[in-house]
C-alpha cells in the first residue's frame, strides 16, 4: 500500500511533465458519476507528444527510467582498504532537475 501511495503522490507532483490532464478546473466541475473526459488542452498534448518548449512528454514508467540515470559512485584511487574515498555524483539534466524540483515541492 506505502508504495502505490508513494506513486500516486509522484504521479501528481509530475503531472505537467506526465501524460496526464492538468485542467484541474475542468476537474472540479465535472459530474463525478459520468465518465471522464479529457480536456482539450490535455489531449493536444497527448498528441503532440511534447511540450510547449520542445519537451518531450513521458510516461510514468519512462520518466522513472530517464530519472535512473542519475547516479551516485564512490570512487578509490586504490584497491586497498584504507585508501581514502571520494563521491561522484552525476549532474541532472533539465528534466531531471525539473522532476526533482517537483518532487521538493511534495506536501504530504
């Protein structure tokens, strides 16, 4: 249960950067026992496939893989075990760095 309630947060804190309809209005005022509709903003974007600055637009699953590539080594100069470490940490991306500012924004 924690991880889909992990996702579902993830899921709307990237919503603009998802698939996924941002008309939040056109949300609030639909009749809740109709089937949804998706706003005509949230299908151009289905269609476009990119985002008004040139974009690309992702899937939960695809963002997650373009979020994987971030990575973190801890490096030695030697095989020894005393040999002092040092990190390095790959530099995001602008999606990236827009995903993880996303994230920072997450009031649970």
């Amino acid at each position: 249960m924690l991880a889909y309630y992990v996702e579902w947060h993830l899921k709307e804190a990237w919503r603009e950067l998802l698939f996924a309809d941002c008309d939040q209005a056109a949300q609030a005022t639909r009749d809740p026992v109709a089937p949804t509709q998706r706003s005509a903003r949230a299908k151009a974007k289905v269609a476009s496939r990119y985002h008004e600055d040139g974009t690309p637009i992702h899937s939960f699953r695809t963002l997650l893989a373009e979020l994987a590539t971030i990575v973190r080594n801890t490096c030695r100069t030697s095989a020894e075990a005393d040999v002092p470490t040092f990190t390095v940490t790959t530099q995001p991306n602008p999606l990236q760095r827009r995903a993880t500012d996303l994230i920072g924004r997450l009031v649970v």
